[in-house]
C-alpha cells in the first residue's frame, strides 16, 4: 500500500465518523439532554436574580 491509498482509507473513516458524529447529534432521542443543556446558563442567571433580592 503506498501513501496515496492509505491516505484515501483515512479520509473515508474520518467521513464515517463525521457522518456518525452528525446523525448522533440530530437524532430525536438526544433531544431532551441538548434542549436542557442548552438553557442551563439561563437557569444559572435565575439562581442569581434570586440571591439579590
């Protein structure tokens, strides 16, 4: 196998993991855990709001 074929496998199991990276990201179970990841500096600034008071 000379460079230019081992360099061709790496690039397709790069996009494989990429591809797989991606569809782990948008699949619809994952929902949930991002959508609560994704308000939790919000729910910081509330926690906050509340100790000025």
């Amino acid at each position: 196998m000379d460079q230019g074929t081992v360099g061709s496998i790496f690039t397709v199991i790069v996009f494989v993991i990429f591809m797989g990276i991606v569809w782990w990201a948008f699949s619809g179970r994952n929902k949930k855990k991002f959508d609560e990841a994704a308000n939790l500096p919000f729910a910081d600034e509330d926690k906050e709001e509340s100790k000025k008071e």
